[in-house]
C-alpha cells in the first residue's frame, strides 16, 4: 500500500495543482487573454487530463477546459484553438489507453467538433 501511494502520490498532487490552475482560469472565462492566457489554460487542462484520467477530476477539468474554450471562441477563434486543440490531444492520449480512456470519449469527440469549428472560424480572432 505504501509503494502505491509512492508511485501514485507525486502524480495526484501535481494533477490536483493542474487542475486548481484549470479552475482558476475557468473561473475568469472571458477575462482570459487569447494572446497569453488561453494558451496556458489549454496547457493546464491538457497537463490535468494527463495525470488525473480516469479519475472524474480528468472529466472535469476537459469539462472547464471546453467551456472556456467555447467563451472565448465568439470573439477569438484562435484563443479557443489555442484551448482546444491541447485538450483535444491530451483526450486523445488518455482515450488510446482502454483504462485511462474510460467516460472520456464523449469529451473527446466533443472536443475534436469544437476544434474543427474554431479552424474553420479562421484567423478573425485577435
């Protein structure tokens, strides 16, 4: 049991500080600057579907990531591709794994159509 905790211990703490940053710029939505902070956040929920999944924390932390990306996306598709497609890839990583990929498909089909959306929306954004 210990060892477990050994192995698994580093990599909860640093998804549940991944997922803190995931929440953090979720909680600021439209406020988030294309330019800086949608790629950060991108990178944050990427970081958190990659050491939480399976765990629902890794469903949440998409979850918001895909929101925000949706917030953004009216006025600047490319600060929403700059969330998407991290959180997308990061889907598809833990959806190749039949363990980690379990209750993530759905948000990974999801995100591919809103990845796709944004593409096609072009450079209008900032």
């Amino acid at each position: 049991m210990t060892v477990l905790g050994l192995v698994l211990g580093p990599r909860l703490v640093d998804g549940g500080s991944a997922l803190a940053w995931v929440r953090y710029h979720a909680a600021r939505g439209r406020a988030v600057l294309p330019e800086g902070d949608a790629p950060r956040a991108g990178r944050w929920t990427a970081r958190a579907v990659d050491l939480l999944a399976p765990l629902p924390q890794a469903r949440e932390a998409a979850r918001l990531g895909l929101d925000l990306g949706r917030s953004l996306e009216a006025e600047s598709p490319k600060g929403a591709l700059a969330v998407y497609t991290p959180v997308r890839e990061a889907l598809d990583r833990a959806c190749a794994s039949p363990v980690r990929g379990i209750g993530l498909g759905a948000l990974a089909g999801e995100a591919r159509a809103l990845e796709a959306r944004a593409r096609a929306a072009g450079p209008a954004g900032r």
